[in-house]
C-alpha cells in the first residue's frame, strides 16, 4: 500500500502512542504513561500503520518491538511531537517584553546554556535578549556599573550576593602527563586580572608556600587552553567543566588543595520581571549543564 500523499498530515495522537510503545516495549506500561486504556494505544498504533501502510511494532505474547520501519520512523515521529510542543511554547509565550542584558562567565560558553536560553528566547519571544561572555570578574564590573541585569558566574570572593546555582570544585589542570607539579616554582597559565579563578590560584600556593610565576596570561578560554595543552604551565579550573586536551595534574598531591568555588545568579530580584524570569529558568535547567550534577542547594543573599 502506497501512501497517498493527499491525505492530510498524521495524527500526533497516534505518534504520541507509537512513541511511547517504542520507549516502553509495552502497551500497558505505554498507556499507563499516557493515561489511557491499552486498548485505546493499541488503536492508536492500528490506525497510524493503517494511515502509512507499514507495519510499525512486531508484537507476540511475550514481547513488543518496533519493525525495521518503525526504527526508521522512530526520530521523524519524535521530531514531529518535539515541533508540535514547540509550537505550543512559542504560542504560550509569555507578555514579557523589553530589553534584558545577561552576562555569561566563559565557562559555560560550550555547554547547554545556549539551548536554555533558546528555549527562554522561544517562551518570551518579545524580549530582547542581549549576552555578553566573559571573565566573572568583568562580568561583576559590568554589572555594578549598571550595564548588565543578570549575570551568571563565579561567586567573587567576599560578595555575598546573588542565588548559588551549584557549588563546583577547583582543580589544577595541564597537558596530560606533564610534570610541572613537581617543579620548584609552579608554572601558571592564567587569565589577566580581574580574573576570579587566579585570584584564588595565586593565594592557594602564595599560603602553602610554593613559589609559582605566570608562564602565560590569556583573556580567552580558548587561548588558555591552548596555551595549557602546550604545555606551558598549569591553571585552575572547575572539575566538570576542564576543557578537551586537558586533565587534571598528577601527582595531586605534590600541590597545594584548591578547593571548591561557587557558581551563582546575580539578579533578577529587582522590579525587572524578565530578568527574574531569565534568573529562574537558568537556576531550573542548572542539572543540563554539567554530567552527574548534584542537587541544587539554593541561597539567597
């Protein structure tokens, strides 16, 4: 049977229940998911590979499985519900509007920051949203001055401010097998001042004691990293977020403990309804940003 490519476009319905059969292997564990009654999933699925002509899961007494097709349809039926619900979040979006400044630290310039605030942008389509990347202690700057609403970055030491998205430990990182730990004066690859990460490297081994000298100062996370995978010194970074090419320096013992730093979002509690929107959504998806995240432990100051 040929599909007639007149007919009007499928069901999502009948995808929903096709899904869900697919990502459970069962009918009743399918319409326990969705609510329904199995008989109404396994009418769902009839009509979808009448509809297409294509037999879509191969079942027996003991077990369901999707066919060959429906392996092959499978991700075009996701896509199809995953636009549907995008429509649906963009027609939803909110009556927020007006201009809203964010200010990222560099560190979460490669990870799923950018798809929470696209899903943010999306939901709040009438505000203009502005970001500027960079080093957290420029980021506090910009903001105090009064040219930036939100920002999210490393907590600076002594300021109290803002809501802890999560709490990350600091470790010395460097190309893979060096051995500058183990040298008399420790070479650091650092980001210029005001950077927060060499403040708190440089008084980690000015108070254990060891002499250390800036082999390499970067204004870019991917200068310093390229200057760290070749092998010109160490620098500190946060544990679950140490760049490509990098890892963290053995022996760990031969170097002073750094310990751990605070990421945080600075804003949001002022009359600015969409900064506060923006704050929330960023402290809600903070399990997106990194693998094995620990709860959130919230904080206000």
């Amino acid at each position: 049977m040929i599909m007639n490519l007149d007919q009007k476009p499928l069901d999502p319905v009948l995808l929903q229940s096709f899904v869900k059969v697919c990502e459970t292997l069962s009918f009743t564990e399918a319409a326990r998911q969705l609510g329904l009654r199995q008989s109404s999933v396994s009418q769902h699925v009839a009509r979808l590979e009448k509809r297409v002509g294509r037999r879509l899961l191969a079942r027996d007494t003991h077990e369901v499985r999707p066919t060959p097709d429906g392996d092959a349809i499978l991700p075009f039926a996701l896509e199809a519900l995953e636009a549907g619900r995008r429509i649906e979040r963009y027609l939803e979006g909110s009556t927020l509007r007006g201009r809203l400044r964010l200010g990222v630290s560099e560190d979460f310039a490669y990870t799923a920051l950018p798809d929470i605030l696209a899903e943010f942008a999306m939901q709040h389509h009438a505000v203009d949203l502005e970001l500027t990347v960079g080093l957290s202690g420029l980021l506090y700057e910009q903001y105090d001055a009064g040219d930036l609403d939100l920002i999210f970055a490393k907590r600076r030491k002594g300021d109290e401010r803002g809501e802890v998205a999560w709490q990350e430990r600091l470790v010395w990182v460097g190309r893979p097998g060096a051995r500058f730990a183990e040298q008399r004066e420790v070479p650091l690859v650092l980001y210029p001042p005001p950077s927060i990460t060499r403040v708190h490297a440089i008084e980690t081994l000015e108070q254990a004691g060891r002499p250390w000298r800036v082999a390499c100062t970067s204004g870019s996370l991917a200068g310093l990293r390229a200057a760290t995978v070749a092998g010109l010194g160490i620098t500190a970074h946060s544990a679950r977020l140490i760049p490509s090419g990098l890892a963290e320096v053995e022996p760990r013992e031969a170097l002073p403990t750094l310990g751990t730093i605070e990421f945080v979002v600075i804003g949001g509690q002022s009359h600015q309804e969409a900064a506060r929107a923006l704050s929330a959504s960023i402290l809600s998806g903070t399990s997106r940003l990194l693998p094995e995240l620990p709860a959130r432990r919230g904080r206000k100051a």
